[in-house]
C-alpha cells in the first residue's frame, strides 16, 4: 500500500498518511492537532463545486482550466 507524508504545522512531527485516506483529515500521531487533507490525485471540480471545495479547503490549491473551444 502507498503512503504519503505531512508534517504537521503545530509540532513539526512527520506524519505517514496512508494513499487510502485521501481527501480525510486526520490528527497528528504526537499532538493530535488536525492535519490538513491531502488530495494525491486532481479533482474534477465544475462551476458549483469549485467555489466550495475552495472556501472549505485551508492549504494550497493548484488549479488547471480547459476549455473546449
């Protein structure tokens, strides 16, 4: 199985995230802080989700526009 890591931004503890729990928010394993959900893969996101997931979401996002014209 893939894992991926977070360090978490209270403690500086590294953090193993299984690739299962994407999009899952978690808590830090030394602090039990949250820790910010990771997406590993992109997200289809259209014109009503996007402002959503954007407003919810508290860590970077990289976004990437097509059109079909």
């Amino acid at each position: 199985m893939s894992s991926y890591t977070i360090t978490c931004s209270s403690c500086g503890t590294v953090n193993r995230i299984p690739a299962d729990k994407q999009g899952k928010t978690g808590r830090c394993g030394t602090c039990h802080n949250p820790l910010l959900a990771l997406y590993f893969q992109p997200q289809s996101l259209n014109e009503r989700s996007f402002d959503d997931f954007v407003k919810g979401y508290h860590g970077p996002v990289l976004a990437e526009f097509w059109a079909p014209w």
